[in-house]
C-alpha cells in the first residue's frame, strides 16, 4: 500500500519550489553511512528518550519509536516526524539534535547513489558533503509494519 502524500504538503513544498527557491532543512545523524537531509517542517519536536524506549509519549500520544541502527542504536534524541495523518506520526531515533539550515534548492546537486541504505530516496551534494535524501513514505511504511 502506498503512502499518499497530502495536497496540504504537496502544497507547501511547490511554494517553497517555485516563489522563493529556499527551504528550511534539518541535517539529521540517523546512524546511516551518510547524513540525511529532511524539510525541518516534518520535524514536529524534539524529544530525549532512554536508550530502550520503544514507544514514547508525545502530546497525550504514544508513539512508536524507530531507529535505523535497530536494537543497537545509540541515540538518546528522538525526533518527531509527521506522518502521512496524524495517526501516523513517529519517533525517529538519531544521534544529537539536528543542525537546520535555509538553504537555496539549486545548490544541492544529485549524485549517483551508491550507499546501500534502504531509506535512501536520493543521494545529493550540499556544501560538498555528500548526504541523503531519504524515502520517507518507505520509513513511515517500515514504522508501522512492525
């Protein structure tokens, strides 16, 4: 079943593409080989969890919690990510708080992906650092297929 992204999104993301250029993103540890880039504007909260949580309580809601490093994972910081409804908001586990930056659109460049992560949506260039792009309809699926 495919994930559809809402028109609320899809219409925040064509103005932020096509009247200014620029977007907000965080530049986030998630414990992959590269670091990824995702709009700050999926970032609800930043919350501290304890090394074992896998649920956590955000806004009277339990949320479950996902690391892509698995039971090994070392982050003590979760993020929570908006989902496609709100009954599909998650935590995502990661290493430190998040560095945001505005950036202009046109200065990440695509480059081939080579990574073998299973998130990765796309491999970019920002900055000269190579970074990711990730799949975040693939993450949310993998969230709630556990």
């Amino acid at each position: 079943m495919a994930i559809q992204k809402t028109t609320e999104m899809d219409n925040t993301i064509n103005l932020l593409t096509t009247t200014t250029g620029f977007v907000d993103i965080a530049v986030i540890n998630a414990q992959t080989e590269l670091l990824w880039i995702v709009p700050n504007a999926l970032i609800l909260d930043s919350l501290d969890l304890s090394a074992t949580a896998d649920t956590a309580r955000w806004n009277d809601k339990v949320l479950p919690v996902f690391s892509t490093a698995g039971k090994k994972s070392t982050g003590r910081v979760g993020l929570v990510i908006e989902g496609s409804s709100d009954a599909r908001r998650y935590i995502l586990r990661v290493i430190g708080e998040p560095t945001v930056e505005r950036i202009r659109i046109s200065s990440m460049r695509d480059v081939p992906n080579t990574a073998p992560d299973e998130f990765c949506f796309q491999q970019v260039e920002l900055e000269g650092k190579k970074m990711q792009i990730p799949d975040m309809n693939k993450l949310e699926t993998k969230v709630f297929k556990r």
